[in-house]
C-alpha cells in the first residue's frame, strides 16, 4: 500500500469520521498507540505497515483497501509532511499516536455518558 495515504487515510478517520472504530476496534487503539514505536528500518512504511496490520485484525482491512486504493478524491493528494525517516519518527509518528490517544479517550468519556444515561 502506498504508505503516506495509509497514514493519512487512518489519521482522516480518526479526526472525521470515528465511529468506524465502532463498536470494538476502539477499544484496541492503546494497542496499536503502543506499536508505533521502535523503527530501525523506513519509519514511514513501518507506520503503515503496523496501521495496515492492525487494521486487518481489527475487521477494517477492507475498508483501508477501499479508502487508500478506491476511487477517494480526498486523500489522493495526501497533506504535505516530512516523509523522511527523522520527519516521520518526530513528527508523524508522535502526532498519530496523540491522535489515537485523544480519541480512544473520547470514546471513552462518550461510552461513560451513555452508561450514566442508562443506555
């Protein structure tokens, strides 16, 4: 897979679009936060390679296939960052973790709401 638009498409759905993580892959996010770390080799296919592959065993393989090799108009041209290994082990890689972070504890808070609820 194209590893930038990996990166990009799993960041998009963080931000916009998560209740794909919905109803169990949410719950898994601290454990692919904790395996994006430790890159000797090209930091940039590793990330992708470690999203692809936890998105495989979490049931949105095919939904990463569709989004990063589809016909997405969006993510096509992905947003400008440092693909070079010193960009991607400082920049990118501590800015998806944070984001999968931020939003396993959102959905955290949103589950705990509910529950009060009663529902």
């Amino acid at each position: 897979m194209k590893s930038a638009i990996v990166i990009a498409v799993f960041r998009k759905w963080l931000q916009d679009n998560p209740t794909i993580f919905l109803p169990n892959a949410w719950q898994k996010l601290p454990q692919l936060e904790s395996n994006l770390t430790g890159f000797t080799n090209d930091p940039l296919f590793s990330t992708a390679e470690i999203i692809t592959k936890w998105c495989a065993n979490n049931g949105l393989g095919e939904k990463l296939k569709q989004e990063v090799f589809g016909s997405r108009t969006d993510i096509d041209d992905p947003p400008e960052f440092d693909t070079s290994d010193t960009g991607v082990i400082e920049n990118i890689v501590p800015a998806l973790r944070q984001s999968i972070r931020d939003r396993y504890e959102a959905i955290l808070r949103e589950e705990a709401e509910q529950q009060q609820r009663g529902g």
